[in-house]
C-alpha cells in the first residue's frame, strides 16, 4: 500500500539520511570541541559501536530475509521464528559481552584508551542492541517501515542529545569526562531503541516444537556474517591500528580525515542499496541486468572522483572548515584517504552486484582485502602517510581483483550465449 504522503522506501531513505546528518555533525562538534587527543578517544569508541553494527547487520538482514519468506508463506509461524531469532541474538550477544569482558585490559591497553569505563559501558549494551536489530529486522521484513524509520532516527535523537547535554555539563563542572560522556551516550540509545523496536505481537510463550527451517537461516546468516566480517576489516581496521601505533594527537588528526574521506561511502550507499534489489527482480524476470549494474558502478564512480577530486584541491579549506586550525597538519592525506574510500566503494559494488545472484566468490575477495590491509599496515607503518599508502595498495589490489572476476564471468556468459546460437543453429 502506497503511503498517503512519501512513499516507504524514500520514507526510510530521509530517515536514513537525517540519522548520517545528526550523527555527522555530532561528529564535528565533538572534533571541534574536544580537540584532537580527546577526539582520538571519542573516535575508537565510535568505531567500536560500527564493530558491533557489522555484526548486528547479520542479524538484522537475516531476520528481515526470513520474516519476508515466513509472512508469504505461513503466518502462524512469525512468533516462533521471532523468538527463535531473539533468543540465538541474546545468546550472541552474551558470549560476545563475556569474550570483551574477558579482553577488557589487553583490548584497552592496545586501544591506548584513557577511560577504560567508557568501552565497558558501550560493551555492556551489545545484548540489548543485538535483540534490537533483530527486532528492525521483523519490522522490515513484515513492512512496517515507518517504525523502523522512526527506531533510526531516536536512536541517533538519544545519543546526540545525551552526548551533548552530558559533555555541556562536564565543561560547566569543570569535570573531563568527555569519552564517559559518550559512551554512556551511546548505551542509552540502544536500551532507548530496544524498548521502543518491541512488538508485542511476536513476543509469545508459545513453547510448540518449531516447523520452520532454521539450517536455511544459520546458512545465511554465515554468508552475511563473513561480507560484514570484510566490512569491518576494511572500515575500522585502520583506525584502530592509528590509535595503537600513534599518539593521540595523531590519532586524532587520523580520525578528522576518515570522517571526511569516507563521505564517499555514504554519498554512494543508496546507489548499491537501489541496485540489489533491482538486480533480483531483473533476474527472476530473464531479463538482462549487465546495464543497471555498470549504471550503478557509472554513478557511483563519479560521485567518489568527484568527491575525491574536491578533497585534492581543497583540503586545508575542508579541515578546517569541519574541525578548525588544530586539524590542518595531515590535511594534505585527505584526497588520498578519499581516493582509498573510492577504490572500496567501487570494489562493494561488485561485491552487492554478484550478491543478489548468488555468486559469492566476490565475499572472499572482499575478506582477503580486509586481511591484506591490516597486514599491510602491521609491516609499514612508520608514518601516518605510509599506512595510507598500504590502504591504497591493499584496495588497488582488491578492485583489480574484482574487475579480474568480472570480466571472467562476463567471457564465461558470452561463450554460453554463442554456444547455444551455434547449437540452436545446426538443429
């Protein structure tokens, strides 16, 4: 049913872009406000909850996938499926909590991290924000997308607004606990998010054996979970190899320029998003989904060059308009940090691509890249400007590889087709 006002998807798309708005300027307030050596502490704790997201993804994706096929088929079936997904992520997300707990000072040590309370309080929420998306999961496979929507956008309402009114009060009491701040920040929007992604209507006691076949979504499950294992290497490796091998100052000054530099991820995760589900439908109709495939790649390579192109000639302008004068110093890695986010982002668009066929081939590949990268980085990393030449390299390598794919199974498909006119024509 067509909304009366927006449709679903471009009402999910604004509230997608809104929550990147308010959690990016959160961002560069907190840059400008707290300097770079305490924004190298805010900045881990951000790409520690990107961690656990990856991971929640999986859920989320799966439980999505699986409600869709369930409500098609048989109904009655959604209340077990549903516990049986929250009771597997509650279980997830208990072990993980203990695994982090249990690595709670070699993992702080290695982060360099000031405030050791501000991981354990992000830590301490992964049960709830895990059981949350799944959750999000049921409400998008069953459409119930303006609550969904609605789920983004407090979550992103809460940790804005409890960072801010908490780190306004440590300036006024004179106080610093900037990352407590934060982190607490952040517990609170998942707990926020968890209570309000509740449905009642798939929360039951019923105890009959389950008919639905849970292989199916383990199988799945894994195939997603191993994509986003390669997202957070690729994504979050760097910054927490900066903050291990650097000071704080430079760590800090690292983190400026990622925020910036992965513009060009965000500016084309739409495209990739519009072009999986394109994809399946042209497939399932016998149609041709080359062209909507190297449109995607078309938009999204010009977007990237030409945000990267921005950052090459603009680069102190940025800085110091997002951060201030405190961050100008590595300002000239900014094109090149974006250069790296380029090559990525036109790699996952045939990763997406071969995805939504079936074809997963392009997931290793992706998980070599992550694994490259960060051995890469272990080896060289005498300078801040070196790690992101190992970036360069390690996301060369892992494009190349992609094309290297691409083309084979676009000779493959073109050797079928001519078969089978040469078949067809001696008959």
């Amino acid at each position: 049913m067509k909304s009366s006002f927006i449709s679903q998807a471009s009402y999910l798309f604004v509230c997608l872009f809104l929550v990147n708005v308010g959690n990016y300027l959160l961002n560069l307030v907190l840059g400008r406000l707290l300097g770079p050596e305490i924004f190298a502490e805010v900045s881990i704790l951000s790409t520690v909850v990107l961690i656990i997201s990856f991971i929640a993804l999986a859920f989320q994706l799966s439980s999505t996938k699986h409600t869709a096929k369930i409500l098609s088929t048989d109904k009655s079936l959604l209340p077990d499926a549903a516990k049986w997904f929250r009771e597997k992520s509650k279980t997830s997300g208990v072990v993980i909590l203990i695994l982090l707990g249990l690595t709670f000072i070699p993992v702080t040590d290695y982060l360099n991290l000031q405030s050791p309370v501000s991981y354990l309080l992000i830590i301490g929420g992964i049960p709830a924000y895990l059981i949350m998306s799944v959750n999000r999961g049921i409400l998008q496979g069953s459409d119930n997308i303006r609550k969904l929507g609605m789920s983004y956008i407090i979550e992103m309402l809460v940790r804005v607004l409890v960072s801010l009114s908490l780190i306004t009060l440590c300036f006024v009491s004179g106080v610093e606990y900037y990352s407590e701040a934060v982190g607490l920040g952040f517990l609170l929007s998942f707990l926020a998010v968890y209570y309000f992604s509740r449905d009642t209507k798939t929360s039951t006691e019923h105890q009959e054996e389950r008919t639905f076949d849970s292989k199916e979504i383990v199988a799945f499950m894994v195939i997603v979970g191993f994509y986003e294992l390669s997202q957070i290497l690729i994504n979050n490796s760097d910054l927490i190899l900066v903050k291990h091998y650097f000071s704080n100052y430079e760590a800090g000054l690292y983190a400026s320029l990622s925020l910036i530099g992965r513009v060009v991820f965000f500016a084309t995760w739409s495209v990739v998003g519009i072009l999986i589900p394109r994809v399946v439908q042209l497939r399932m109709q016998n149609k041709d989904h080359q062209g909507v495939f190297m449109q995607a790649m078309g938009i999204v390579f010009s977007v990237a060059i030409l945000i990267t192109a921005t950052c090459f000639f603009f680069d102190k302008l940025i800085i110091q308009l997002a951060f201030g004068q405190e961050y100008v110093a590595m300002a000239h890695l900014l094109w090149k940090y974006a250069a790296c986010t380029t090559l990525f982002t036109c790699a996952n668009v045939f990763s997406y691509y071969y995805m939504s066929l079936d074809k997963y081939l392009p997931v290793v590949l992706s998980l070599g890249g992550g694994v490259l990268q960060i051995v890469l980085i272990i080896i060289f990393h005498r300078s801040v400007s070196l790690v992101i030449q190992m970036q360069l390299i390690a996301m060369g390598i892992l494009l190349i590889s992609m094309l290297i794919y691409h083309f084979k199974n676009v000779y493959n498909n073109e050797k079928i087709k001519i078969s089978n006119r040469i078949s067809l024509s001696t008959r």
